[in-house]
C-alpha cells in the first residue's frame, strides 16, 4: 500500500489496524476538547462543590452552558474554520444537541432542588416558589420558559403552519435574547456566578463570541456577498416537476467549488433577506462560466421558480458541503444512487468523472415516482456510451410503460435502457457493486430521508460500512 493510500491528507483519515479515524471523529474530538475548557478553567481556578452530588451537576452544568454557546458556530456556517467547515456534521449535531440541550435545562431547577425533595417535601416546595419568586432568579426563569418553547419550535417546525423563513427569524431572535438571559443568569447566581469575577470573564467572552457571530452572519457576510452577484443566465423546466437554473458571476469574480458541494441561492434582490435555499451544484468541478442547478419543486419557493427570469441577479453563499470526489481518491469502484431531487450533486460528480476519464466501474441508480420524472436522461446514455465503464440503471415507482419510454427519451431510436420497477433495493445496489468487492468500493448516496434510511440500511447488510458511503441530505 502507498503512502499516499495509507494518509489521505484530503479527507483526513486516519488507517491504524482496524482503528479508522475519520474528518467526523477528528471534529467529534475536538469538539467535546472544546466543552471542557470553561470546566478546566474552574478546577484551574479552584472551585470548590459541597458534597459529590454537587460537583457532579456543577460540572455536567458548566458543560452544557458551553455546550448552549458552542451551538452557534455549529450553525454558523463557518467554511474557514476547520472544526465547523463539516456543515452536514455541524448542522446534524446543532440539532441533535439542541434537543439534549433544552432537555438538560428543562430539569436544571429540579437536578438542583432533588436533595431537598429527599430530605422534605415542605422544603423542597418552598425552595421551589422562592426560586420562582426570586427577583434574582428572574433573568433564569425567563431564559428557561423561552428555552423550553423555543426547542419545542424547533423540534416541530416542520408542523407549525408559519413559513420556514419566519421559523428562522424567530429562531436567531429567540435564541439572541436566551443567550444574554442565560449569561446574566450564570453570572449572577449559584455556585458559578459568585464563585470568581474572572471567571464570569469566560461566559461573557463566549456571550461576545455568540453575539459577534450572530453579527457576521446576518450583516457582515451579506455585505460581501452582495458586492459579488450572480445573473441568471437560463432557468428550463427539464420534467413534470424540476428546473435547471444556470447562473453566471455578474462580475467575473472566482467561485472555486469541488463536484458534489451545495450552495445557498437567494433570489430575493438583497443579499440580507432569510428567503434562501441551499441547492447542490450540478455542474462540474471549476466549470468557472457557469454554475447550474436542477430544483425540485416542493414548496412555497421552488414552486415559483417559473417567475424567475433571464438576467436577474442572484446572491450565492458556498460552496459548503463535504462530499466530493477526494472521498473515493482509493475505491476501486464508485456506486452513485439519487432519489428525485438527489440527482444534482450525483450528476456533478459524474460529470466531473468523465471529464477525468476516470476508468474505473462507475454505476449511478437513478430512482423517481416515474420516467416523466426522470432529469438529464439523454446525458446519461450519452455518458454510457462515451465513458470507460460507466452504467445507468433508472428505477421507478410506479409501472412503466412503452410510451413512456419513448416519451422520455426524445433522440430518435429508444435506446436499451435499464429500467426497474420498484424502490432502490438490496439486488440493486448488490448487482452495482463488482462481486466481492464490497470493501473497496464507495457509494455516494442523496435522495429524501425515507429513501436515505432504506438505502442505509441495504448497505449496511450488504457488508458497506459508514465510511465508504457518502452522504448528502437534503434537508436541514
Ligand atoms: C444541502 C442541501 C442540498 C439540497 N440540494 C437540492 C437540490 O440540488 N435540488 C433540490 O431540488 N433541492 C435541494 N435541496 C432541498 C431544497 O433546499 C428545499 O427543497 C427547498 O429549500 C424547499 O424550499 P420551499 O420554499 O420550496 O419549500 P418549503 O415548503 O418552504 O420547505 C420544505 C422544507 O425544506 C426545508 N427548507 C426550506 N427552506 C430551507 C432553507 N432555506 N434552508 C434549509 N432548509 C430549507 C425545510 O425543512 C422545509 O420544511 C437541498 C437541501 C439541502 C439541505
């Protein structure tokens, strides 16, 4: 094996016997580093707990305060700093650790009452209305009724009947007014706030930070990108229900971008408004003239993309996304499988193969509800035909039919094209994949969530371990 196979500095994976480290433990490290420094910063200082009950929530408390404040360059979409560049990782752990968060501070009073409610119920009830009637107490009761409804909103925003862009507001805003709540709180009462002015520096230095963040994002960053605008130079309808927006830069500036990333379009007219909708780039690595995406219509915004017009100027935030080529740089063979919308970042990566000449097995299963569905076709067979190695197999939903065949394929003659019926499934991904050679393989993987949890787990039997499969999702 060579050296360059053994440390793939690219995707920073490290191979030591079985132990594979990959970008997502490195960033898992480092993040949890990162949560026990304010607790390092206490023990340094020397503060001191009565009793283990104590010192065991005082320190599962500094954590998670930090953990609250380490939520917002989890969602910061910080490119250029490597712990939070990942923003599929760091946008699923804002997520999944907003929920353990809120439940966290849920049952803060009552982890602080419990020894009292051992000894006494009377004296656990008085401290409880005492903490309720506090004046002291008041910026934490705030923080803590805002906090439980805010984690509720965002748990189930996808039932509240309010537009995703005002769910954001409400969201960043909520959140702004917890954050000083909460450092007023933690700086002012319990064990922590009156233990060492110094100390409360670390909170309020981490308050700054949140806050300064919030800044940069919301006014500082759109500044910039307003100074670097796109144009729209075609927006087609290309199915029953996808468009192909291309859009060029209005004023020659550099886009780098690798095959497989994703970037958030606003159409708007200015660069500060919420209304924007991360789309994967279709087009190929470095096609500097251009940059194209296919859209799905799903909702409110990509149902109106017939209003867009020739000429019209777009903002663009990216590239952001951590799938590309350099993931497969070792496979011996590369498996593609998209679902409806899924099909632009895999029509990226299969354009920038072939512009490779890459010569290796290369599969791409392409599953809709029906052929009319179905983007890009004539490409395809033309990069079946053109390609070293490469096969098309289309599955579909629902029962396909001759006319709808040639209805889809427009060129002529209809060529001999794959087609299943049915869902992505075991034999399917299993008959990509060269025999016995499961190991050596990637498998690039993007389509909606039902599709991505089957899929998941057809690789997962068939021996195709989380590291060889790369994944975008398509919704936040
Ligand atoms: C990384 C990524 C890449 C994507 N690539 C593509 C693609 O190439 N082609 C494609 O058709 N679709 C893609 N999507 C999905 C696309 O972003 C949504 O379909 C679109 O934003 C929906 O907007 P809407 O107003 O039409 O629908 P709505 O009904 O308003 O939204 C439907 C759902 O989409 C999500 N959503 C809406 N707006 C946003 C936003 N601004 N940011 C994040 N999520 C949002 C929310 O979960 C919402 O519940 C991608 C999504 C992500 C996260």
């Amino acid at each position: 094996m060579s050296i360059s196979n053994i440390i793939n500095l690219k995707t920073i994976m490290f191979r030591v016997g079985t132990l594979r480290l990959t970008r997502k433990h490195a960033a898992t490290f480092g993040y949890c580093a990162l949560l026990l420094l304010p607790f390092i910063a206490a023990e340094s200082l020397g503060m001191v707990y009565e009793g283990l009950y104590s010192s065991v929530l005082g320190a599962i408390t500094l954590i998670a305060m930090t953990a609250f404040f380490v939520q917002f360059p989890l969602a910061g979409r910080l490119k250029a700093v490597p712990l939070f560049s990942n923003i599929d990782w760091s946008v699923a752990k804002h997520k999944r650790l907003g929920q353990y968060l809120g439940l966290f501070f849920f049952v803060h009073p009552l982890l602080i009452l419990a020894p009292k409610m051992m000894m006494s119920f009377d004296d656990f009830s008085a401290s409880f209305i005492s903490m309720l009637t506090a004046p002291q107490l008041l910026t934490g009761l705030i923080a803590w009724l805002m906090m439980l409804a805010w984690v509720l909103m965002a748990i189930y925003k996808d039932k509240l009947t309010i537009r995703y862009e005002t769910w954001r507001l409400l969201h960043i805003v909520g959140f702004g007014v917890i954050t000083t709540l909460a450092t007023l709180h933690v700086t002012t009462v319990g064990s922590h706030g009156q233990f060492n002015a110094h100390f409360n520096g670390v909170w309020w230095a981490l308050y700054m930070f949140s806050i300064l963040l919030l800044v940069y994002n919301y006014l500082i960053k759109p500044r910039k990108i307003q100074r670097q605008p796109f144009a729209i130079t075609a927006i087609n309808k290309i199915s029953t229900c996808d468009w192909q927006l291309t859009i060029k830069p209005a004023m020659q500036q550099r886009f780098a971008y690798e095959a497989g990333q994703f970037a958030w379009l606003n159409t708007s007219g200015s660069a500060y408004n919420l209304e924007q909708h991360p789309f994967s780039i279709a087009s190929e690595h470095n096609d500097q003239a251009h940059l194209s995406f296919i859209i799905r219509e799903l909702g409110d915004y990509t149902s109106s993309l017939a209003q867009l017009s020739v000429g019209q100027t777009v903002f663009v935030d990216g590239p952001y996304g951590s799938m590309s080529l350099a993931q497969s740089s070792t496979a011996s063979g590369i498996t593609l499988i998209a679902g409806g919308a899924g099909i632009a970042p895999m029509v990226s990566l299969l354009r920038e193969l072939a512009k490779r000449n890459d010569a290796r097995p290369i599969r791409l299963i392409y599953a809709n509800k029906n052929l009319q569905r179905m983007v890009c076709i004539d490409e395809l067979i033309a990069l079946e035909q053109s390609m070293h190695n490469f096969k098309l197999q289309l599955v579909c939903e629902q029962v396909i039919e001759q006319k709808d065949v040639n209805q889809v394929y427009r060129n002529g003659d209809t060529p001999p094209l794959d087609i299943q019926q049915g869902y992505v499934d075991k034999p399917h991904i299993s008959a990509s994949i060269s025999a016995g050679q499961q190991q050596d393989w990637s498998v690039y993987l993007c389509g909606p969530e039902a599709m991505m949890t089957a899929t998941s787990k057809h690789l997962t039997h068939l021996g195709i371990s989380s590291g060889q499969v790369h994944f975008e999702q398509l919704a936040f």
